[in-house]
C-alpha cells in the first residue's frame, strides 16, 4: 500500500472524528474572511466613522486569530492523542518517525487546504450580509455590495498557514520524543481517581468559594465611594479579575469534588446506574478538566459581560437622546431657531416651540453627597448647574422656598452617592440663598449645552425673577436661553431632521434628538457588533472543545458501556446517566459564567446606559441557546457510542 493511499484511507476512517472539527474550520476561516473583508471594504467609512473604529476592527481581528489559534492547537492535541496507538503500529511495522510525521502533515495539509477553499467561499458568500447586519445596527443609510477583497484573501492565507504551520512543528516534535511503548500506553493512561477528598482539597474547595464571594462582593461596592481614587480603582479590579479566576479554578478542583464526595457518602456508596455514568465520571476527571473549565467559564462570562454592556449602550441610546435634548431639535440661538422654524413653515411641517431662560450659578450640594470620590474632576459638594422657573417648564409645581432637580447623569448619581432631598445653597454674586430640595424629577427641560451631565435646578417664579440679577458674569455661557421645537407629527420628524443639518450655526450649540440617537448607535453598534462577533468566535471554539474532551472521554469509557449492556441495562439507563454528565459538563460552566458576567455587568452597567435587565436578559438568553446545542450534540455523540456498545 502506497503514502498516498494510506491516507486517503486515513482520512475515511477518521472522518467521523474531524466532521466537527472541520466544521468549525471552515466556520473559523469563513468568519475571519468576512470580518478582514470589513477591513478592506471601502464601504464601511461610514460605518467605523473614525480613525478609533477603523482600529477596533483590526485590534478585533488580532483576538479573532488568538481565539482560532488556541482552539485549533487544542483539538489538535486531542486528535494526536487518540491516534497515537496508530502512530506505535506505523512503527511497529518499520515506518520512521519522519514519514509518520510526512503522513500527518499531508493529511494536515489536505483537510486545511478544502477548508481554507470552503471557509473563503463562504465567507465572502455571507459578507454582504455581515456588512448589511453592521449597518443596519449602526443605522447607516448605504448600499452594502458583494466585493471580494484580495487583501483580506491574501492576509486569510497568511495566517492560515502560519497556524497550520505551528500545528506541523508541535505535531514533529511530539512524535519525535514518545517512543513506541509510550504512544501505546497514551489512550491507557487514567485520571487520578481518588476515591477520598483529603482535607486539603476541601480546604481550598472552600477557598474557592470564599474567593468568589469576596470578587461579588467587592464588584457591588468598586463604585460606592469606598475605593476614591484612581490607584484604589484600577487595584479594585485587579482583584476582582484574580479572586474570581483563581476561586473558580478551586471551586471546580475541590468544592464540586466534595460535594460529590458527600452525595456519594449520604448514599454510603450504593450509587446506581445513572449516578455512576454521571457523578462519578465527572468527579473521577474533575481534577484535569478543572482548567479547561475554568477557561471556558472566564472567557464565557467576559463575552457575555461585555456584549451585555454594549447592547445596554445600544438599548439606551433612544432614552440617553431623550435626557439630553428635551426636545426634538434644541437651539440657544434665537437667530438660527427662527431660520429653522420658517423652513418647517415652507414644508408646512407642525410644531411647537417652548422657550426656557436660563441662569448658570454654583450650587452648594455637600448636604446630599455621601460619596468622596477623588477620581472626579471636580468638587461634588459644589456644582455649576443651570437653574430656571418652573413656570417655563409647565410641568413642576415649586414652592418658593424649595428647589425640584431634574436626574443626574447616572455616572455623577453613583459615584457620589447624590441623596434625593436635602438642603442646597444657591451661591450669587453677593448672596447665598438657602433652599430645600425636595426630589428628583425625570423631566428633561433643556439640553445638555447648558448642563452637561449635571442636575438643572428648577425653583419657583418668584426665586427666580430675585436671583435673576445676582448670578455671576464669569459663570454665564455665551447663551442664556433654550428653545426647543416639537415636532407635532412623529412621521415627519425625519423631513425636519433634514432640515436641521442644513442649518448652518458653529457658534452656538444646536443639538437634534433624533441625529443624537443615531450618533450613539452608531458609536455603540459598532462596538456591539465587533464583541458580538468575537463572542460567537469565542462561543463555537469553546463549544467545540468541550465537545471533542467529551468524544474524547467517551472513546476511553466505550468497554465500560459495553460491560454494562452485557450485564442487562438498557439504552435508556446508560442514557439518562450521560444527560446527567452532560447536564454538568456543559450547563456548570455555562451557570457559572452567566452568574460572573452578571456580577461583572451589575457593578458598571450605569456607565454605559439606563437600561439593565431587558438588553442583559436578551444576551444570556440568546448565548444560553447556542452554547446548549454543542451539549446536545455531545449526547447523541454519546448515544450512537452506547448504540455500537454491543
């Protein structure tokens, strides 16, 4: 029998063991294709906007590689080991070490070849619809087009190779150093079952779950005014990050194996048949996958974690617009809000127009911060905020002696831990004026060129015609009054919009809510859609690898599943066994990452929008469907192994 034909047979007998690997392959490089296409495309200007989006989708491409790296170099070394008694008969019948290694690499060779030709050809079929979907999110009005990039073809052969490179040069030296004996003896070597948990492994089992407890804990109180400063911040989250690593790598090394160990002991060791198949497998192997798990639960809760917030960002956007411009297009500049008016008149296009004066003064807030954080630019106790009447806001009823102040930026609330009543000074030119603040109203009555993130403080009529000639000169913008234009009919905010960006004003802010809207979303959906394409990288690797450990697993348990048929259980014993062990395999890692991303999500979700349960739930949802399909795939992997068993 020739070289070639040997592998060719190779490759036939194999199949039934790479079909997902090469799946996987060919969607790694279909996705690598797509996004480096994204890169090249001179389409997407609009899209990245900015020289910072154009580098987050290169910096993303690099973590794509690192991703697809680490995942092809590990089924790799699952693969080699579950031919390594092939590789010591190949020897035993006088082939080198050489032209085993000429036979892997060939058969290496050929699988990446067809996968490199299939993955491109998908890559480039689909990415016209991966450039519609990028546009879509960040609301860009372009015509996306079916190009096929040489740059992003000749970049996508590169790195490939340079993998499959790495790959030959581990394989070479693995062969090189096992001898016969030892690659017969690969698929013989055990696990260390341990029938006993010694009280060391429960010590760091607990370990583990304090170290956990302690990052949750911690996580929830990072913005409470007890870590002030920058240094104590960035510290903060260094120990968050390493609690949270190390203490899952405990939890799964010692807490899960005595909680077994004690199911096992309450049962005084009359385990049944599913209890074998599931617990005890688990445990007896908990030991060496307790990395791998502990890898995939980390990286799983930073994808979930991060497209979290991002989508948060996206998901606010509308009500982030709605803080900001209290109108549908806002002027200070009664000039250029005339000009815009009389064009809405010519396109006989209805509104409303409301006109608010305002002051600027410093208010004296040290009664209603708890907070003391040094990380912030300015003094919290004694903010420059604008005050108007609440006569021009229609909508407040204040007394005059109280003051009404409209929601703070989110960040600015948290960090200093604003109360929502209390006494403030509002500090004149020659007076301080002591008034008392008695909520927090969510009206938005001007737009953020006059606050900037900061409360609006609403007084009375009367409050406000007595301090309208102490404020300070040196505090007072350039303009003194905001005028906002509703548009009567929402189907024709969309013609005035247009309107607005052909108003020409660069000396006095304009702001329009729906143009605000889109910014956001095009600066967030850019962001959401790079992480979420990392993450579905992230979610099918990870998936894979768990799957090709449980194949893997499974080829070494097949003599006992064939014991156990010849001893009289049926299919459906063994099988409600695996559900067990594949319930735990996949669903703890999966449980254990949603609960981190959660905490991670939890502690920071304010700096990046107003909403937090529906875009977070949404995320969870959507990642806890595609991660369960690879553990469904794993059952029936096991399903046909038990169906061969007799």
């Amino acid at each position: 029998m020739s070289i070639n034909q040997l592998i060719v047979r190779n490759l036939k007998k194999n199949i039934k063991n790479y079909y997902l690997y090469v799946f996987a392959l060919v969607f790694s490089i279909a996705l690598y294709f797509a996004f480096v296409t994204l890169q090249y495309d001179p389409e997407m200007d609009p899209a990245t906007g900015s020289l910072r989006g154009e580098a987050a989708v290169r910096a993303a491409s690099v973590l794509l590689i690192a991703i697809v790296t680490i995942f092809l170099l590990y089924a790799n070394q699952l693969f080699m080991k579950r031919r390594s008694k092939e590789f010591g008969l190949f020897q035993l019948i006088g082939m080198t070490k050489g032209r085993i290694f000429r036979i892997v690499s060939i058969e290496n060779f050929l699988l990446y070849t067809c996968s490199l030709a299939v993955g491109i050809f998908i890559g480039f079929a689909v990415s016209k619809l991966i450039t519609m979907t990028l546009f879509r999110i960040t609301g860009v009005e372009s015509v996306a087009e079916l190009n096929f990039s040489l740059q992003a073809f000749w970049q996508t052969l590169l790195v490939f190779a340079v993998i499959y490179g790495v790959i030959s040069l581990i394989n070479y030296f693995y062969l090189r150093k096992q001898s016969i004996l030892s690659l017969f003896q690969v698929q013989t070597k055990t696990e260390d079952k341990v029938k006993k948990v010694s009280w060391f492994e429960i010590g760091y089992g607990i370990l583990g779950i304090v170290l956990i407890s302690a990052g949750y804990y911690v996580s929830g109180r990072m913005f409470s005014g007890d870590f002030a400063s920058i240094n104590g911040l960035f510290g903060t989250m260094l120990f968050i990050l390493a609690s949270v690593i190390l203490g899952t790598y405990l939890f799964y090394k010692g807490s899960v194996r005595w909680a077994g160990h004690l199911l096992r002991k309450k049962k005084q060791g009359y385990l049944n048949v599913n209890e074998v198949l599931s617990l005890s497998s688990v445990l007896f192997r908990m030991k060496s996958n307790a990395f791998l798990l502990t890898v995939i639960t980390t990286v799983s809760a930073l994808a979930i974690g991060l497209l979290s917030l991002s989508y948060i960002s996206y998901y606010s956007a509308e009500k982030s617009a709605e803080r900001g411009v209290a109108a549908d297009f806002a002027f200070t500049d009664e000039e250029t809000a005339t000009s815009f008016q009389e064009n809405l008149d010519e396109r006989q296009i209805g509104y409303e127009t409301n006109q608010v004066d305002v002051l600027i003064f410093d208010v004296n807030v040290s009664n209603l911060i708890t907070n003391d954080f040094e990380a912030l630019t300015f003094d919290p106790t004694q903010m420059t905020m604008p005050v108007v009447s609440a006569k021009d806001t229609g909508a407040v009823d204040v007394a005059e002696n109280e003051v009404v102040f409209t929601e703070t930026n989110d960040i600015i609330k948290k960090l200093t831990g604003m109360k929502d009543s209390g006494e403030v000074v509002l500090e004149g030119e020659n007076f301080n004026l002591p008034l008392e603040m008695t909520s927090m109203s969510d009206l938005s009555v001007i737009n953020s060129a006059f606050s900037f993130g900061l409360p609006t403080a609403i007084v009375s009529e009367k409050t406000f015609s007595q301090i309208s000639d102490g404020s300070d000169p040196s505090l007072q913008r350039p303009y003194d009054q905001h005028i906002g234009v509703e548009i009567t009919d929402a189907n024709q905010i969309e013609e005035a919009n247009t309107i607005f960006k052909s108003l020409e004003n660069d000396q006095y802010p304009q702001m329009s809510k729906l143009a605000d809207e889109r910014a956001q979303k095009q600066n967030m959906g850019l962001a959401m859609f790079i992480v979420g394409f990392l993450g579905l990288a992230f979610l099918v690797t990870s998936g894979c690898v768990l799957y090709f450990k449980q194949m893997d697993e499974g080829e070494d348990e097949k003599p006992s599943y064939e014991i156990l048929r010849k001893l009289g259980f049926t299919k459906g014993d063994l099988l409600r066994g695996i559900q067990g062990k594949q319930a735990f395999n996949f669903g703890i890692p999966l449980l254990v990452g949603l609960l981190h991303s959660y905490f991670v999500v939890q502690s920071g979700w304010f700096l990046f929008g107003t909403e937090l349960w529906t875009p977070m739930l949404i995320v969870m949802v959507i990642y806890t469907l595609l991660y369960s399909l690879f553990g469904i795939l794993s059952f029936f992997y096991y399903r046909k192994l038990i169906h061969r068993a007799l």
